[in-house]
C-alpha cells in the first residue's frame, strides 16, 4: 500500500483549568502534537519513526489508520482517503499490548479477525497455520495468562496476519521485551515482511531496532514533531550492527536525535 501524507498536521483542543459548575467555560488549550508533515511512502516499504517521547510517533500511525483526522492537509493510502482502507480491513495495527481476550485460546485469539473484523474479498487464513508460522502451535489450546510476554506478542502477530492487512502499522510492538526477546521477534516480523511483502510502518525508541529493521528510518523532533531528516539504509538483512556500515548509519541517526 503506497501512504503519502501533504501537509498533515494535529492540534488537540483541551480544557483550561478546573472546571466549576455555572462558571463561564474557559478557553479550550491547543495542543500542537504533531507539526506539519509530508511523507512518500512506497508500498512494500519498511519504514521506521524514532524520535523522542511525545513527539507525535503514535498520533501519526492513528492519523494513518483514520481513528483520528487530521487539522491540516490530507492522507492518502493508495490515492484514496484513510476511511476507505479502514472499512476494507487493509489496516493493521499491533502496539505495546498484545490485547488479547483472557477467556479465549490462542488459537480463538488469532482467529478472531475471522469473525470481527473480516475482509470478504480475500480467503481467510487458517488461524492454526498462523501460529505454525510464529511458532506457537503447540500453545495453540492455552489461555494468554499462561504465556510469557514474548509469547503473547508472537500471538498478536499471528492475529495481525490473519486480518490479511496490506498495511501494518505497529507501535512499539516490543519495548516492553527484554532486548533478546524483542531481537528473536523482529527477526520474525521481517521474515513475516518478506514472505507477505505489506507496508509497515515500525515506531521505536530503539536506534539499533530501527537500523536492523527498516528500509528507510525518519527521524522526528521534539513535540510538536516534524521530520527532522530522512536515513536510507541500503543495506542486505540480516544486518550486524557491529559492522561499519552499520556503525556509521547508527551514528547518523544518533546525531539527528540530538540535534
């Protein structure tokens, strides 16, 4: 799915001040979250945001995923409005929770894009295959709370493959991982990418995570967020961040963090 962005931007309106009863209501405060933005993303790309807390990373995946609209300027995935793709179930989303129902299975988990949410147009994949796939079949009878948070995570991947979604959009999906647990599971995602071959826009907090995963990595100032520069990493995976070329997309990232 091609996504580009012109112009977008999001000012938030909130209250000003407590509140009291037949008080005259104050001036709403405008909270600018994310600053004017323009984006060109191809479809298949792997594209990676950093950028500091409350920059406007996650605002920006909700203004793709049209569960907000934007101030200023307009979204297009594959040249229509956000709300088009929404309602053909082209969008996935994955985030720190799993999000998944405590009272059903595994397997009922992944398989409920089947029922809730599911895309008439396309074959819905078959939820046991899925778990095959993120190597879980074997849990495919437990419940969540019997899984660790590595594994409750690969169950939400699997469930974001079942929505058979040409755009993912994941939002820290692993910073609440330990660092080799998150590093098996982005290995996962990046074989899931090429084997499926979708759009994924990747938030991280991680420099390391984003140079090993993506194909283009934009970095974000602080609130309200802009695009402060644009690294292209052209480099074969797996990656080893120990090697030059790594090394030196690393500092360049580094280097626009702190400016």
């Amino acid at each position: 799915m091609h996504v580009t962005l012109h112009d977008v931007s999001k000012t938030f309106s909130t209250p000003r001040g407590p509140q009291k009863p037949f008080a005259p209501s104050a001036a709403p405060t405008l909270l600018s979250a994310l600053g004017t933005t323009n984006l060109d993303i191809r479809s298949g790309e792997f594209v990676g945001f950093l950028g500091p807390s409350g920059c406007g990373k996650s605002t920006l995946l909700r203004l793709i995923a049209a569960q907000i609209a934007p101030t200023t300027g307009t979204i297009r995935l594959d040249g229509e409005p956000p709300d088009e793709a929404r309602v053909r179930k082209q969008i996935a989303w994955m985030a720190q929770n799993p999000g998944l129902l405590p009272w059903k299975t595994v397997r009922a988990n992944v398989a409920l894009p089947r029922t809730v949410n599911r895309n008439h147009q396309r074959p819905a994949p078959d939820p046991q295959a899925l778990l095959d796939m993120v190597q879980l079949a074997t849990f495919a009878d437990a419940h969540p709370s019997t899984l660790s948070g590595g594994m409750q995570q690969r169950v939400a991947l699997a469930r974001t493959l079942a929505t058979g979604a040409s755009l993912w959009l994941m939002d820290e999906p692993f910073a609440a991982l330990d660092e080799l647990t998150r590093e098996r599971l982005a290995d996962e995602v990046l074989h899931l990418w090429r084997l499926f071959r979708p759009t994924v826009l990747w938030v991280t907090h991680n420099i390391t995570e984003a140079a090993r995963m993506a194909d283009r990595v934009f970095v974000l100032t602080s609130s309200p967020g802009v695009v402060r520069g644009i690294v292209s990493i052209d480099l074969p995976r797996p990656r080893d961040e120990t090697s030059a070329e790594m090394v030196s997309v690393i500092r360049d990232l580094r280097s626009l963090l702190r400016q």
